[in-house]
C-alpha cells in the first residue's frame, strides 16, 4: 500500500492524516445531508484504490470519497 500514490485534484500527494477541503458540493448517498464546497474534511485515512480516501465528518462516519473532489487544505 505504501507503493500507491494518492493525489488530489490539483495533484498534490495526500498521505493519512492530512486534512483537505470539498471543491464541489456533494450528496450523501443513502442519506439526506449535502456536503458543501469548502468543508474542511480532517485526518483522512488512504485506502487501497488511488482515488479514494476513507473520512469522517461530522455528520456522517465511515464516509469515501473519491479525490476528483478535494484538495489539500
């Protein structure tokens, strides 16, 4: 897993722990809430596919976003 390397969408190198930011408002799949451009997301974890980071906020735990969709804060 240490091989992958796992960018934002501006193509910076994003490892666990950073914090990024939401650039586009997205829904939540399977709920009501709506998370709005400029959300500041803290310490994700990286999984195993390169577009894809596992977070929480605080509305929703156990949320993956894809990473077309933040940028490092």
């Amino acid at each position: 897993m240490s091989d992958i390397e796992v960018r934002d969408a501006n193509g910076a190198v994003l490892k666990d722990g950073d914090n990024v930011t939401l650039i586009k408002d997205l829904k939540v799949k399977g709920t009501s809430v709506t998370l709005k451009r400029g959300t500041l997301v803290k310490g994700i974890r990286l999984t195993g596919d390169p577009e894809e980071i596992d977070c929480k906020v605080e509305k929703v735990k156990g949320l993956v976003l894809r990473t077309e969709f933040v940028k490092k804060a």
